[in-house]
C-alpha cells in the first residue's frame, strides 16, 4: 500500500501545513442529474454522441475542408486525393476540436476556484469519507460526463476502428486507465484534483494534433511552430507539473488532512487514485524517453533507420539527416534549419508522437 511507504512523514507534513486556512466542512457531494449512476449513464449518453457527432462533422466539414486545403477544388473521388492522408486528417481535426473543446471548458469552469492556484484546497473541506463531502460546481460535473463518455468511446475506437500501430498497447493501456481514473475520481469526488488532471494533459495535445494537420497539409511553418509549442508544453505540463504538483498533491495533502478531520478509512482509495496517477506518469516518461533517443539519434548519428516505413506520408520534402548536415545544408537562417531538425525528428519519431501520448498522457 502506497499509505506506509507516505506514513513515516506525516510529522513533516504536519510542520508543513501548520498554518492552513480554516475551512468549515462541507455538505454532502452534489451530482449533475441528482444521483451519482444518472450522471455516469449522462457519460454513457456522451460516449454514444460522440462518434455520431464525428460522422456528421467528417461529412460536412472535416472532409470537404481538408480536401480543398490539401488538394484543392478537386472532388472525393478525385485520383488525386489520397483516402489514407485523408484518414488521418479526419481524425487529427476531430481530436484538436475535442481537444481544445475540453481545454476552454476546464478553464472556464475552474479558474475563479481557489484549488486551481492551491493544491491543500483539492482537499480542505473534507471531513468525511468515501465519499468526500465537497461541493462541485455544475459546471466542473459537466466537464467530467463529457471528457468520461470520450474516453469510454475512444477506447472502442482503439480496439476495433483503428489502426493497430507498434504502441497499440501502450495505448490501450492510456485510454483504459484515464478511464478508469475519471469514472473512480467521480464516485470518491476527487473531482478537484481530477479536472487538473485533464487540463494538463488535454492543452499539448492541442498542438500535437494542430502540428500534424499542418504536416498533412504540408504547411511546413504552421506545423513547425505548433510541434515547438507541443513540444514545450508536453515537457512542461506532463514531465514537471504533473509530478511536481498534482503527484506531490495526491500523496501527500489527503493523509494530512484525513488526520486533521479523524478520517480513516482513506484505504483502498488512497492507493488505487494514487496508482492510476503514477501509470499515466510512467507512459509519460517512457514516451518522453522515446522522444529524446530519437532527437538525440537525429543530432549526432543522422538517418540509422526509418520508422516512416510503413509511413504513406513518407513522400514528405523535409530531409533525414543529423542536425550537423543540416546545419550546413541549404539556404536560409541557422535558427530555421535548427528547427526543421527538429521537426524531422518529429517525423521520424512519429510512433511516439501520435495521438496515444496524451492524452498520455
């Protein structure tokens, strides 16, 4: 149990949070349709809605745009419309609508709440538990049905709609366990600290899925300047603040707390809430390790091997050679060319770039 290897600190923690507002406890956790199973069946609802919203939009705007930007005013079933660059321009455009949807309503619903800026109030209020007794606004319930009914259909479209690539498991195992984490974070209401965890990890897929419909429209600017900020903000968000912050959190406030209000029985919860948090960090620093060996095969070693091989977009102008030939290589700014390396090593990393990293994370 993760509690006995946190127990020995407590003294520590207690020094620490000596001086903590106080805060009268709270009435009893509040639903969105007035009972905990009629707000997972609204999930269950969303997670139907979901794939019938994307068939309506891949018809009438997704693929009729990408058409038009990527091949021009050609029709569907021109010669020279690509079905499978089609496919994937489909798919990365619905993902940066749900994507950037669920970023603007995590903001919108928890930037005025005092635990966006102060982890101790994910749980100051909560005197007893399971559940916690914690009011969530109307509109933080909302957010977890809509961002729950995505994950539950996502996994259903990992298993049987797409393609199977190299990390199909490390994606399953994503999808399963955020699942899993929005669906038991709602029954316990550990919603608070659930809603940051989705914020974080929603915001760099933005760009990760921006930087891919540029490639596919071979806007090479757009999509070298999307996959720097998607770059940035993964290292940020999922490599430092989640662990830093919102691991930190989960570790170590609920026991204090739970101490402060005679709380005891915060066992199995403690360790399966904390244990799902610790499997998404770790598929984020396996990620993450990928992403550096291949920048750092690019820099020094250049075109070892090409995981583009399978790759239909292979045909791409952008080179396969070590930032060193590139540096001397060509026309332009040194600060340009830098940044096309990097971007070839998003290209010949694009197994650990896909979709599956958020959302890792």
């Amino acid at each position: 149990m993760l509690l006995r290897l946190v127990e020995p600190y407590l003294p520590i923690l207690a020094k620490k949070y000596a001086d903590d507002p106080v805060v009268p406890d709270e009435p009893d956790q509040t639903f969105l349709l007035g009972s905990r199973w009629a707000d997972y069946g609204l999930a269950l609802a969303f997670a139907i809605a979901f794939p019938i919203l994307r068939a309506i939009l891949k018809r009438a705007v997704f693929e009729p745009f990408g058409i038009r930007i990527i091949y021009g005013n050609v029709k569907k079933n021109d010669a020279k419309v690509d079905p499978e660059r089609m496919r994937k321009w489909n798919e990365s455009f619905w993902k940066l609508c749900c994507f950037s949807s669920f970023t603007t309503m995590a903001l919108l619903v928890s930037h005025t709440e005092k635990w966006f800026w102060d982890t101790r109030y994910y749980w100051l209020g909560c005197s007893h538990f399971p559940p916690c007794n914690m009011i969530v606004s109307k509109g933080v319930l909302l957010f977890y049905c809509i961002e729950t009914g995505f994950y539950l259909q996502s996994i259903h479209f990992l298993m049987f709609h797409e393609v199977r690539r190299k990390d199909w498991l490390e994606s399953m195992i994503h999808h399963i366990v955020t699942a899993g984490l929005l669906c038991y974070s709602y029954y316990v209401n550990f919603t608070r600290i659930g809603i940051m965890v989705m914020l974080i990890h929603d915001v760099s897929d933005i760009f990760l899925e921006l930087a891919k419909l540029c490639r596919y429209a071979k806007q090479q600017t757009g999509a070298l300047v999307a996959f720097g900020v998607f770059f940035v903000t993964w290292i940020l968000s999922r490599v430092m603040y989640f662990p830093l912050v919102i691991i930190r959190s989960g570790l170590t406030e609920p026991i204090h707390y739970a101490r402060v209000h005679g709380v005891t029985n915060i066992e199995p919860h403690f360790t399966l809430f904390n244990g799902m948090l610790i499997i998404l960090f770790l598929l984020h620093v396996y990620w993450t390790y990928l992403i550096f060996q291949v920048l750092l095969r690019q820099l020094f070693v250049g075109n070892t091997y090409d995981v583009r091989e399978d790759d239909p977009d292979a045909d791409d102008d952008w080179p396969f050679m070590s930032l060193t030939q590139q540096l001397h290589h060509g026309n332009g700014h040194g600060w340009e060319k830098v940044v096309h390396g990097m971007w070839s090593v998003c290209k010949q990393g694009e197994l650990c770039l896909r979709e599956c990293m958020c959302h890792v994370v």
